[in-house]
C-alpha cells in the first residue's frame, strides 16, 4: 500500500516538486477549531475526519477502511496562514499528483466492507452541471449571512450533459460495457427443501408430492460426483469451469469448449444454515450427498454451522464474512 499510496508531506529538500503538489492539492483544512465555516464541518465536526492521527505504519482496520502512514516526522507547510502535518495529508498517488497537477484522492479498496469506494463513481450519475444564481441575506440579528432555504425540486431537476465523445461512442452504438468472463448462476438449497413451481390448476397433494424430488445444479452437482472421480476436483463454485449444465436434460456435461466460472446465489447470514450451508459449498470438493458437505475430519457434523465452525470458518456469532474464500463466494 505505502509503495503506491501516500499520505505524508514528501521532504521539502529532497522532492521540492512532490511536497508543493502536496501542499498545493492535497491537504484538507484548515478546518475545525481554525476554521470553523469549511465546508466539511458539519455539527461542529469534520465530516471527513481531519485532521487524522498519526500513525507509525499502514494498516486495515478490522471495519476493513485503510489507516495510512501518518508518521510524526516534524514535517510541516502553510496553508491559508495555517501551519498542517502530516495529520491533513489526503491520500494519494504522488507521481499522479505531480503528473496531472491536481487534486487525486487515491483509496486502497481491497475488502468487500470497503466496497462504496467501488461503485461510488458508477452511481454518481452522468457529468452534468447544475448552477443558480442565489440572493443571499444578511441576518439582521446576528450579522451572519444567510443563504435561501433549499429548494429541493429545484435541485431534483437535473440537466444532462453529453460531451462531443460521448455522443459520437454512444451514436456509433459502441459497448458501454462487457462482461468476462461468462458466469453460471448456481441455485442451492437445503435438503428437501429446493423449490417447486406448479400451476394455479394442479392438485395440492401432486404439488406435495414434488417436494424434494427436483434436480437442480445443486443435487446434480453431487450425482455427478458419485458417477465420476475427476468432477471431485472442484467445488460447487468450480464445476462450471469444467462441466456445462444442460438446462433441458438437467444433468451436468464435461465441457468441450468456452469458459464458465460459477458464483452461488447470495444467502443472508440470517438465514442461518442456509448461509453456513452456501459457505461450505464454495470449499467442500467430492460431496456426494448432502450429509458429505458437512464431514469435517471424518466426522459428520449435525448441522452447516457446526461444520463451518469446526472448520474455523467463522470468527464469533457475528460474523458475517469469511477471510477464506471471499472470492470465491
Ligand atoms: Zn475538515
């Protein structure tokens, strides 16, 4: 992380360039105590937590944000008449910064619980500008000014803007976007308890009698274990890099050509054994029925979370994710 992401004041004699970029673009504040009306003070805090402390070296807090290396070196620069450290340093990349000359906030986001960093700018909605013209008050009473009070459709109409490029790549029918590679939804399930579709016309006691009785990816996925020894190599989640589903005759194929990779449907901790059950499946190989999936050490577990656990899967009652696998899953 330090090898791409800074967060310090580079050494005024050593990189003059760096440190002046540095200053010029990337040091939050002042704010609070000092300047009480920065924009990121909200409720008397700074909303984005500067200054931060110092600290001695880079490391992932359990919540999974980064903490950067903040070191208490003595190294200090003056903005807008104040004196910051180390402790006002946004992160970033400095060959970046003293390339493009601007402002570059730079994040680490390897864990999922970081994950807004990933789609942050996705959802941000289309470049647009939206600009008005405000009368604003002086407060009679205090002195301060105030500015209208916020007209919020107003603000909700919105003005769509299309650069040049844009249009010609969008004219052209050009791909916004592609996937690779393909990937196979895998259905799962507790015993029994796979789903059944009927018509509004058929009799109770025939639906009944389908409980349990559909062939899914899931129950093939174990036959096709018990007929051959080579589809005991991959997990659940691997099978589609080597078998293809057939749909129609419900049954799982040696793949000839293409690639797949397969991602199990979401579970919800809540759902208790079906998430225990949906994290053994993405590290059991071989399992040939459903009790399989739960043999630990040769010993058959009575339920997913006794099998996970004694696995060491999960940290506490808590826990809601898996170091191990997490791609995978
Ligand atoms: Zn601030």
């Amino acid at each position: 992380m330090d090898k791409i992401i800074n967060a310090e004041l580079p050494d005024k004699a050593e990189d003059p360039t760096g440190f002046e970029a540095v200053v010029q673009f990337m040091l939050h504040g002042s704010c609070r105590e000092v300047n009480t009306s920065c924009p990121c003070m909200i409720a008397g805090k700074c909303s984005k937590y500067y200054p931060r402390d110092f600290c001695p070296y880079t490391s992932v807090s359990y919540d999974g944000y980064p903490v950067y290396r903040r070191r208490k070196d003595g190294r200090e620069a003056e903005k807008n008449k104040h004196t910051l450290d180390n402790r006002s340093v946004v992160p970033h990349n400095l060959d970046q910064l003293v390339k493009y000359q601007a402002h570059l906030n730079v994040e680490w986001c390897n864990k999922h619980r970081s994950v807004k960093y990933l789609f942050k700018y996705m959802s941000k909605g289309l470049d647009m500008a939206h600009a008005s013209v405000q009368e604003v008050r002086r407060n009679v009473n205090n002195g301060n000014m105030n500015a209208q009070p916020v007209d919020e459709i107003e603000t909700f109409l919105k003005c769509r803007y299309v650069s040049a490029s844009e249009a010609c790549w969008r004219m052209f029918a050009f791909e916004i976007q592609y996937k690779q590679p393909h990937v196979q939804h895998l259905t799962y399930h507790l015993e029994t308890e796979q789903d059944v579709f009927f018509d509004d016309s058929e009799a109770p006691d025939d639906v009944l009698n389908r409980v349990g009785d559909a062939i899914t990816t899931h129950t093939e996925w174990m036959t096709t274990n018990q007929k051959h020894e080579d589809a005991c190599q991959l997990t659940y989640a691997e099978f589609p890099t080597k078998w293809v589903w057939d749909n129609n005759g419900k049954i799982w194929t040696r793949r000839q050509k293409g690639f797949k990779i397969g991602r199990i449907y979401f579970a919800n901790p809540n759902s208790e054994e079906s998430y225990y059950l949906r994290l053994l499946l993405n590290i059991v190989k071989r399992a040939k029925c459903f009790p399989d999936l739960r043999i630990v050490d040769k010993v058959v577990h009575p339920t997913y979370k006794s099998a996970c656990n004694s696995l060491s899967l999960l940290d506490g009652d808590d826990e809601w994710h898996v170091a191990l696998n997490e791609t995978a899953s």
